[in-house]
C-alpha cells in the first residue's frame, strides 16, 4: 500500500496534478473534497484528455482544464483488514489500476505495481508458463502506422510485438509509442518534400525484454520493477514468441498463491 496518499481537489487544473505526478514519481491521485474521496485521477486519464481529436486552436489549455472533467469519478475502495487476494480480485473484476485502502479513514491506495513488487519478492515456484496468456499479437518492423492500428483495433489489444525478418521479435509497440507517433501538425499545401511513411521499426519500443517459458514468475516480476515495464514477451528455447506476461497476470497468480495458503 502506497502512503503517504497524494491529494488534489477537483477544480484545481490539470496541470498542477501532472506536476505533482512528476514531482512524486507517482501515477495517480486521489481527488478529495471536503476531506472525502471523490475520483481518482490517473496518468492514462491525462493522457486520454490530452490526446484529443479536436484541432489545435479549439483545445483548452492544461491550465484551464479541471481535474473533474477529467477524474475517473466511480471511485473504488476496500477495507484496510482486507486480504491480498480480494485487493487483486477487485482490480482485476473493474479493470482498474488502484484502489483507495478506507474504513471510517483513508489509509492509503494500493495499486498494481505494489502487488507486482509484493510478489518479485515472494518464494513461489510457478512457472512462466503457467500464468502467461498465449495470445499475442505481432506485427512486422516494415509494416504502416495505418497497419499497426488495424492490427490492434482487430485483435482488442493495447500493444503489438514486433517481429524482424524470420519471425525474431525485436520491439513492442504500445498506446503511448501510438500516441507520439501521431503527434504531428496539420499538413501544409506548400510543403513539396515528399513524407515517408512512418512504419513499426519506428516507433518501437526497444530492446524488447524477454523471459523463457520455463523461467519462474517471480524472476519475471523481478524484471518488470526493474524495467519499469507492465509486460514480459515470453519465448520458447529458440526465442520464438508463445505468449505474454502483464500485470493482470502477475495479480492472477498472486491470487492462486493466497488461495493455496
């Protein structure tokens, strides 16, 4: 559980709760009024305001953006006597990223990265492959933007793995690396410079972190705090993808760990 818990009000801006993200390292905030929990306001909410579809000269400033426009206002708590097991379960039940830790007080939040930390150091032996999902979906190095996003649009994912010629994988590409890549101002008439196609070997994210499918979980976990990453590609003894590792499944497993207590 994360203490102490940093607060922000709901008519303050935008901008001052992404300073105090970057200013704490921390990836969320509890938004209070009146000395009660309201909301919570996270960095994907920021990013989601922020990422808008209007042009330019119609979007408001950060400065002038209130957190309650922006808030996830169905705040979810749980108890502070409340078992490891069912934090994972709720999290995992409303997909979401933390909880506020309340009884008559506020205790705290307790979020995904502490469970994953809670079990880099736990004494388990399951195995990589007994709580990966085997589903992934890849892409090329050469392949469009435009491909990438149909890819992901069609299989219901929010990151691509991305392969070199002979089926190699060498990246992954997720919504933030998207959300750069399509950063970019409105095409001029005059401009005669002809513009290349962004393709996946440029937005990727690289070297791409990789666990064998017979390592443990805990090692895995391991390697996500250290890398600051939410995800492992898992590969078989020839470095051929057969599955992933994220923080879904990191919380699944602690979960079966509790249950065999």
């Amino acid at each position: 559980m994360n203490t102490p818990v940093y607060a922000i009000t709901p008519g303050e801006p935008i901008s001052r709760a992404r300073n105090l993200m970057l200013r704490h390292r921390i990836s969320r905030l509890l938004v209070i009024l009146h000395d009660e929990p309201v909301g919570m306001l996270t960095k994907s909410d920021i990013g989601r305001r922020l990422d808008q579809a209007e042009p330019q000269w119609r979007r408001r400033p950060i400065d002038q953006i209130p957190v309650q426009l922006v808030m996830t206002k169905s705040l979810i708590s749980i108890y502070p006597d409340a078992t490891l097991s069912q934090a994972c379960e709720l999290l995992l039940e409303n997909d979401i990223g933390g909880l506020a830790v309340s009884g008559e007080d506020l205790y705290g939040i307790i979020t995904k990265w502490d469970v994953i930390k809670y079990f880099s150091q736990s004494t388990t032996n399951i195995r990589v492959s007994e709580i990966m999902s085997d589903f992934v979906a890849v892409v090329h190095r050469r392949h469009s933007l435009s491909h990438i996003l149909q890819t992901m649009e069609a299989e219901d994912v929010d990151r691509v793995v991305v392969l070199e010629y002979g089926g190699r994988p060498v990246g992954m590409i997720t919504n933030s690396n998207l959300t750069f890549a399509c950063m970019s101002g409105a095409p001029s008439r005059k401009r005669k410079m002809l513009e290349l196609p962004i393709l996946a070997e440029d937005i990727m994210s690289t070297p791409l972190i990789t666990i064998r499918q017979d390592g443990l979980a805990v090692d895995a976990a391991r390697l996500m705090v250290e890398e600051m990453i939410t995800s492992i590609i898992v590969v078989d003894e020839d470095e051929a993808v057969v599955g992933i590792l994220n923080q879904e499944s990191i919380l699944q497993a602690t979960i079966t760990i509790g249950e065999q207590l």
